[in-house]
C-alpha cells in the first residue's frame, strides 16, 4: 500500500500541526472523513466548501478528507474544479496556490447514482489515507447533509445501507419538519440508525460570534445579569430583514414561507439564548436544557400576534402559483410565561426583498421617570434606552442612553457606546458562522445546535397559527413591511430603520 505521503505531501505535517495546536490551547482532534451531500448545490459553493478550504488551512481543525456526493455525474476532477471557483468566488479567506493545492486534493467525488457502495469504498479509501498518519489517533465520520428537507430520509438510508453509521455524526439543514406531526415523523426515523448524540441539526445564526456573544455579555458580568428580566426589560426585537429575493429558490419557498425557514429556525433559536436562564455550566448538555425550557415556557403563536406579508411582483416570479398565498414576510408577538418573562413582548420580524440587509437583536430597557427634568429637556424624546447586538460578521454591540449635550442649561441627547469583535486583537481567530459549527460537530459540542425535544416543543407552539394564517398582505419591494406591522408592536417602535449609524473603526 502506498504511504499518505504519497498521496498527500502536506500530511507529513501532521504531528506538527497537532503539537502547534496543544501549543495554542486547541483541543487536538482525530482525523476526519468529511462527507458533503449536496456538494454541487449553491449552499455548498458559497458556504461549505469556501468555509472547509479555511479549515483545512486553520490551526483548529484536525486533518481531514472531503468526499462529495450530489446527483450531478461528475468525476473527481471536475469536481476539483468546481470546489476551486468557489473558494475563488466566495471564499472571505484568500488561499495561496500551496493552500489552494493542498485543499483541492483532499477533495473526492461520487455521483450518487454510483449507489451505497461506492460512496462506501470512497470512504474507506479516505480513512486508509487518515489511518496512516503519523500518531493518528483514529478516525471520525462527519456526513453532512446540505439537501432539501424531503431528501433527508432518502440521504440517511443511504448512510444506513452503505454502512457508515457507525462512528460517525451528521449534520442536518434546517427547516426541519414543517409541522409537529412531520418533526416527529423526520425525528424518529432518524433516531432509528443515530443516536441523539449523533444528530445535529444546524442553525447558522447560532455559530455567529456576536450570537454567542449575548452569552458572555449575560454570564460573565455582574452589569447585565441582575437587569436582565421583567423589572427591567420592556420589550425584545430580534430583526433579519433581507434584501434578497427567491433567489432561483420557488420551490422550496413556496411550501415553506417565512415562518418555516426563518422564525422556527432561526429568530427563536435566537430568542432562546436572549431568554434562557443561567445554565449550570457553560456545556452543551445544560445549555440544551435552559434553550428547551424557553421552548416549553413559550405561549402558542396565535393569528392575531401575526402579520404576515408578500412583496409585490411574488406572484410572478417562475415557479410561484398565480394565486399564491405564501407569506414572503412575517412579524410576530411572541410571550415566554415564565417568573423572569412574564409580561414582556418579544418582536421578530423578518422578510424578503425589504429595505435593508440588517441581523440585529435589540434589548429596550423600561424608561426612568422625567419628572426632574424640565420641559423641552429632551428626556424620552428619542425612546427608550436600548442594548443592541449586530449579528453580522463585524459582530458588533452598542449600548444608548441619555447624556447631557455640552453647553448651558440641561439639553439630553441620546449617546452610545459601541464595541465590535473587528477593534480586537484576535479578529483574525473569528470564524465564519457554518466554520464554527462544522468544526463543533466534529468535536461533538451540541451547544450551537438544535435538539429532538427543542424543534418539536416550536412546532407544537406554532400550531395555531399554522391552522390558521392571517391573510398576506402585500408590501412594496425595498420597505419594510406592511403598515400593519406599526400596530403590532404599538406604542413601541421598531428599531430598524437605525436613526443612528454604527460607527466604523478608524485606520
């Protein structure tokens, strides 16, 4: 049998990497045979592919080798080809040709309609090439499923009959179900050949840093925490509005909408780390926990929290029906019942083709009483104070208030403070959203993922609305929204559009 070295110039490599990662306080991996299902698909090219080729290149990730698999009848080298223009094209992390090279050539390819067992022997070849690693200390299964919903179950048989269950993980895109009955349909026969332990069921948003962020901000410091409940808190906005369209996407949209694909997997998964209490350690089983507790503590989303919404021009888009009533927008009221949350509104709000493209998490703090200050002082003019967390890469966070305006007499005006992961020292350490998650899954971390228990408790909330949907109302293309949301929310107000910028660092 040939050495590694032979097929891999940069294993050799391997002990080093490993020392330099125990060196930097990184846990040391065992290597890994990445499985990429759907790996010619838009999710793969401007995401996946980009994010594992960072990985590879990183000091956080153990060695690895990549099979794809996609109905497309490719070869090996076609699909090297493709993997290079979208690392090229989508890649926020610029590969010299060493790097490029060495990625490129982790890289394998088996059309799916070659069946079970040449996906099978790809990997065992794989895992050959991994076993024979100086020091290996064994090697792990990722397959990762970046398929649409109803292709899940045809995905995991093959897994199942081509016998790589075992010692493996999988990873699983979102939406998952599209109701309770079908959540739980997906969820157990899933749970027939994996483990709970072995399903992670993945939701970008939560591997953002400034996601992960509010766990800091809440946790670590004795500022926040006490305030951090009914006594203080008024209301909560969690706002993702897209500039986006369907993007070639009508199929998938039209039997899902915008609940479907962004609230129950996104916004409360969002929502749950704004609400949960304190876990008893910072580990992914007692996060879980506290996540699934929101869940239960959450009252059912009725119709008349709801606005839902379709921009002008849906109807015509190819693949969208003539009398379409998907909802290309939605906005809702959302009340955790429970000793901290009682009585305080949470807001989400999200959509297509809308004014800006913004992910923000906006905390409104209730307002102190006036009565000291004078008439015209401008005390309350511009709202309440607010804690707003930017989900963007920058990873940003700001904090307004109330402050004097320099000068005579007692003129307030709103001020802010503002940080961004980008002015630190280790910005080059930030990961991509799905880099991040990839890499949990790999180290078996469930603390960014959703659970079996977690998905199933928001589509049994999600019922009365998925019964009963208000009508859509329609909304120009580049606003924010039908008018109608002003009255959901009313006498609050939404944050976006920002009155005030973010400022940006100075050079």
């Amino acid at each position: 049998m040939a050495s590694a070295e032979q097929h891999d110039p940069q294993s050799i490599a391997y002990p080093a990497r490993a020392r330099a990662r125990r060196a930097r306080g990184v846990e040391v991996l065992p290597p890994h045979v990445i499985v990429l299902f759907g790996a010619t698909g838009d999710l793969a090219k401007r995401k996946l592919l980009p994010g594992l080729a960072h990985l590879v290149q990183s000091s956080f990730t153990p060695e690895v080798r990549i099979i794809g698999t996609a109905m497309e009848d490719l070869d090996t080298d076609a699909f090297r080809t493709l993997a290079r223009d979208a690392v090229t094209r989508f890649g926020t992390h610029r590969l010299d040709d060493t790097g490029m090279g060495g990625f490129l050539e982790r890289l394998t390819y088996v059309p799916q309609g070659a069946g079970p067992e040449a996906l099978t022997a790809a990997v065992k070849d794989a895992e050959t090439l991994l076993g024979a690693l100086p020091d290996s200390p064994g090697v792990r299964r990722l397959h990762y499923l970046s398929v649409p919903p109803k292709a899940a179950q045809a995905v995991i048989g093959m897994l199942r009959d081509a016998d790589l269950v075992e010692n493996s993980r999988v990873v699983m895109e979102k939406p998952f179900g599209d109701d309770l009955a079908s959540a739980i349909t997906l969820n157990d026969f899933v749970h027939r050949y994996f483990t709970e332990s072995q399903v992670f069921r993945i939701d970008h948003f939560l591997g953002k840093e400034a996601a992960q962020n509010i766990l800091a901000f809440r946790f670590a410091n004795g500022l926040f925490e006490p305030i951090w409940n009914r006594n203080f808190i008024d209301h909560v906005q969690i706002d993702i509005p897209e500039t986006l369209g369907l993007d070639q996407r009508a199929d998938f949209y039209e039997a899902t909408g915008a609940y479907r694909d962004m609230v129950v997997t996104h916004l409360m998964q969002v929502m749950a780390f704004v609400a949960m209490e304190p876990p008893t350690a910072l580990e992914p089983r007692a996060i879980s926990e506290e996540k699934n507790k929101v869940f239960r503590s959450m009252l059912p989303v009725h119709p008349s929290d709801v606005v839902r919404g379709q921009y002008g021009g849906y109807r015509e888009e190819a693949g969208v029906a003539p009398d379409s009533d998907t909802e290309t927008f939605i906005a809702l009221k959302v009340g955790i019942d429970n000793w901290r949350w009682a009585g305080v509104p949470f807001y989400l709000r999200t959509g297509k083709k809308m004014a800006e493209g913004m992910r923000i998490i906006s905390i409104a703090f209730k307002e102190a009483p006036r009565t000291m200050f004078p008439a015209g002082s401008g005390v309350g003019s511009q709202g309440p104070d607010h804690l707003t967390f930017d989900l963007a890469d920058s990873s940003r966070v700001s904090l307004s208030f109330y402050g004097k305006r320099p000068g005579p007499g007692m003129r307030l005006e709103k001020l802010s403070m503002q940080f961004s992961t980008q002015e630190t020292e280790r910005a080059g350490d930030v990961l991509e959203a799905y880099e991040r998650l990839i890499l949990d899954a790999m180290r078996g971390d469930h603390t960014l993922f959703t659970t079996a228990e977690g998905i199933e408790s928001l589509w049994e909330r999600s019922a009365p609305l998925l019964e009963d949907p208000p009508p859509v109302k329609n909304y120009p293309p580049g606003t924010w929204g039908p008018n109608s949301i002003h009255q959901l929310i009313a006498p609050n107000a939404w944050r976006l559009p920002f009155e005030r910028a973010w400022r940006e660092k100075k050079a």
